[in-house]
C-alpha cells in the first residue's frame, strides 16, 4: 500500500471526532483514512470502486459513509460546526438546482423516504435551498424536489433561522408572507419586489450587492462533482455528501 494521502489533518480529525459514534466491540478502522477516502470519492465524482488503494478496500469506504448518513452523523457534524460560530449579524437565502444522473433516477421510488427528485424543464433533479451567514458560509440546508419553489424551501427553512438582524434574497422570495414572518423574528428583509406588485416596496440596494457571497458558495459545491451531478439513489446519503463538502470547505478550517 503506497503512502496515505490523508485529506483531514490531525487538527481537524480532534474537532469531527466528539461527533463520531462509538465504537463498539472490534475497534474501527482508522477514522482519519476512511473520512478521507470518502471525501476523495465525493470530491473527484467517482465510483466507490474507483477509490484509491490507499484509503482502504472501497467497501469500507461505502459501508461507512452510508451507515453513517442513515444515523445522520454527517448532518450533524455540520450543525454543530456552524453553531460554534454563534448567531450571524445577515442571513442569506437561495436555491440551486443538482441534475440527477441516471444511476439515481433510473429506479421507481421504494420505501418510505422520499427521493427529492423532481422533473423541471431542465430534466430531472434536485434542489438545494441554503441560508448562509453576511460571508457566505452555509448555515441551514434543504434538499427537495426540484420542481419545488423557492416559497416552499423558504417556508420549511423560516422557523429553523437563527436570529440575525437582516435577510437578503433575490425576488423569488418576494411575498408578503415570508416578509411577515421575517418581521415577526425580528429580521429587516432586503429582498427586491417582483415586477407584478402595483406597489414596489423598497430595498436596501448596496446592502443587496452582498447576495453574490450565496451564490460563491453554491459555486464552491458544485466543485464537488458528485455533488454538481447527483449519482446516490438514496436522498439522505446524497444530502450527506452535501453537508460533509460543506463541512470541509467552509467549517472545518486547516
């Protein structure tokens, strides 16, 4: 076995590790190489038979980050993570579509789990709504159907906000509902009024030129390419895919 290519320093592994199960009877393999074959699968957009030998046999790579994602380990190593950070002073929202490749769209929906995987004009997929913090690092996530709207997403993420003092979205947002939710929180919406409202209620313009900080992070994502292209059937193993890439790249530091 050539030398190992550790992707988490050690550094990193003492802040994930109080978040990892226990290990029970025969000791786990060594933690520090299995999380950085899975994050080097999950990066690169591979198969899992096509991770290299030097993380290990590829089904204790499967194994693990599947097992895991059912206990819902990685959703809750971001959670905690972003929490360290304390409440944000701005809240941003949006959404992006993830195009389902074959392999995960291909079969008819089984179990009681839904897929959240929808047809749009633009084939079939998913969609990601977030809520980041004023420098754009994630700090709520939704995954959903992609013919999904932006007001249901927003509807689902609204009473999980953490307390800030405004939000910026884009006009998809624009309704009277959500803005009366926000204001209930105590959160001043800067969200442009959609063209069909007689009467247009202003927004803060220069504060709305800091939205571009959401969309670098969906940006930053999809550099994941097993996230870009959605290739898990299962839609909790794939959303884990999502919050460990957003774990790595903007929570967990060097």
């Amino acid at each position: 076995m050539s030398a190992l290519p550790f992707l988490l320093t050690l550094t990193q592994m003492r802040r994930l590790s109080p978040h990892f199960p226990r290990s029970h009877g025969v000791p786990r393999v060594d933690d520090r190489r299995v999380i950085s074959g899975i994050i080097y699968v999950i990066r690169h957009g591979l198969q899992w038979r096509d991770a290299p030998a030097a993380y290990g046999p590829h089904k204790t790579l499967y194994n693990r980050f599947v097992r895991w994602s059912r206990l819902g380990v990685f959703d809750r190593v971001f959670a905690a993570l972003a929490a360290e950070a304390g409440p944000p002073d701005r809240l941003m929202i949006d959404s992006t579509h993830l195009k389902a490749h074959r392999t995960a769209a291909s079969l008819l929906k089984k179990g009681l789990f839904p897929r959240c995987i929808g047809r749009t004009k633009g084939g079939l997929n998913s969609k990601l709504h977030a809520v980041c913090d004023g420098q754009g690092r994630p700090v709520l996530m939704l995954l959903t159907e992609g013919q999904a709207s932006d007001h249901r997403g927003a509807a689902l993420l609204l009473p999980h906000l953490p307390p800030a003092r405004e939000l910026i979205g884009d006009r998809g947002y624009d309704s009277g509902r959500f803005r009366t939710a926000l204001q209930d929180k105590g959160i001043s919406p800067c969200i442009p009024s959609t063209r069909s409202r007689k009467v247009p209620i202003p927004h803060d313009t220069a504060l709305y030129r800091q939205r571009h900080r959401i969309e670098n992070m969906f940006g930053r994502l999809k550099d994941w390419r097993r996230i870009a292209m959605r290739y898990d059937r299962c839609a909790h193993t794939f959303f884990s895919a999502i919050t460990l890439a957003a774990t790595v790249t903007f929570w967990l530091g060097q």
